[in-house]
C-alpha cells in the first residue's frame, strides 16, 4: 500500500519523506489555506516546494467547477511538475474533465467520494486515483471502511486500474483496515504514519535489550 501525508504543510511532508516510507501527498485547497498560502502564483510556487520535497505523486486540487475552467487550471497545474496529479470534484463536470485529462495521459484523483457508484463513474472517467473520505463517513455514523470494500470489489470485478486511494484518514486504525481490505494507497495527517512505529512492548524490550548490554559490556 502507497503511504501518501495529506498535508500542505512543508515541514510535515519533510519528517514523513525522511521517514523513507512516504509516497506522496494530497492537498485540498482547505490545507493549503490552513498553512497561509494564497493568490494563484503562491499557490502554483508551494506545489512546487512540495515535489522538491518529495519522489512521488502530489495531488493539486483544481478550485474551478465548470469543464473550461477545470481544463485551464489542469493543465497549467499539470504543467508545473511531472510529479503533479490533477485533483477534481465528483461532479459532472469533474467527471468530464477526468475523461479528458485521461485522454491525453494527464493524470487525475477525483475527490469528495462517497459512495461506490461514484468510484465506478470515476473509473469508466479513467481516473489515476480516486479517494473516498473514509474519516467524513464516520463523521455521521456511516461506515467508511465499508464503502472502501465496496470499491475494491467493483474494481476487481472488472479490472479497472484505478487506484483505490483511502482519504480522510484519521488515525492508524484506518491505515491497518484499509491495508487488510486492499486499498492500493491511504493519505492521512502525519499522526496516522508516525503511530505506526507506536507499541510499548517494543519500547520496554529495547530497554531491557540497552539494559542487558550495558551490564555485559560494563
Ligand atoms: C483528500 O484528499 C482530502 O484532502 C482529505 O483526505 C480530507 O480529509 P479530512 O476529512 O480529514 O479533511
């Protein structure tokens, strides 16, 4: 399973890839507003600072919602960097943009899905990924892991290679459910990666194994 942060934030996105276990990032314009980075050149300059950052795919949300703006702002977001990843709503309009970014071999994640009959709209599109928001599903008591299930059978049932990417990603509870169902990538808050490493049983053997050395080697 790809590990992707999910995060506009430079420093996180620098502890996860020097973890060496990062794969790449999601943005939404929400994170990117939540670090201060605003106005179209800011914008296009931190997508920038983030795929020096990192090796691997990083997700640039387009803000348009009709076809002709979401084209533009693709394709110059697209221009950037080779590692860049046109981000569009499940919407009509999204749908079609997917279709036409596909056609030409620029790569998208469709975003904002919530159920599986959007996932397989976003499919027959050609998306690269597509994301469920497992985390807003839980939100009001529906389950979000089951919906990831749900599109990983359609997939397989018909072979379509896009990729399940498991968004809104709270914690490291998703990170393992989504990797016992098959979801090919995951992106969460940094929290989700580093609690990964989290068990006091490996804390308290690494003492004792410190511990046991020290009296030997005294
Ligand atoms: C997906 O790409 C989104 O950026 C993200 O995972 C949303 O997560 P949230 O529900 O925690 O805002």
């Amino acid at each position: 399973m790809k590990f992707f942060i999910d995060t506009a934030n430079l420093e996180e996105i620098a502890e996860a890839q020097a973890l060496g276990v990062l794969d790449g990032v999601t943005t939404n314009p929400s994170l990117m507003a939540k670090e201060g980075i605003t106005g179209e050149a800011n914008i296009l300059a931190h997508y920038q600072k983030i795929c020096d950052i990192v090796e691997g795919d990083v997700s640039a949300e387009v803000i348009s919602t009709d076809f002709e703006g979401m084209v533009k702002e693709g394709e110059a977001l697209a221009a950037l960097h080779p590692q860049i990843v046109v981000k569009l709503p499940l919407i009509a309009d999204g749908i079609k943009a997917c279709k036409y970014f596909s056609d030409k071999g620029i790569r998208t994640n469709v975003t904002l899905v919530f159920s599986a009959g959007q996932a397989l709209l976003a499919a027959k599109a050609g998306a690269t990924y597509v994301s469920p928001f497992l985390g807003r599903l839980d939100d009001i008591s529906t389950d979000g892991l089951n919906l990831i299930a749900e599109i990983r059978q359609i997939y397989d049932n018909y072979g379509f290679e896009t990729q399940i990417l498991a968004a809104s990603i709270r914690h490291t509870m998703h990170v393992i459910d989504c990797a016992k169902i098959g979801s090919d990538v995951m992106t969460g808050p940094l929290s989700s990666i580093t609690g990964l490493l989290k068990h006091p049983l490996t804390d308290i053997g690494l003492a004792k194994f410190l511990a046991d050395y020290k009296k030997g080697n005294q």
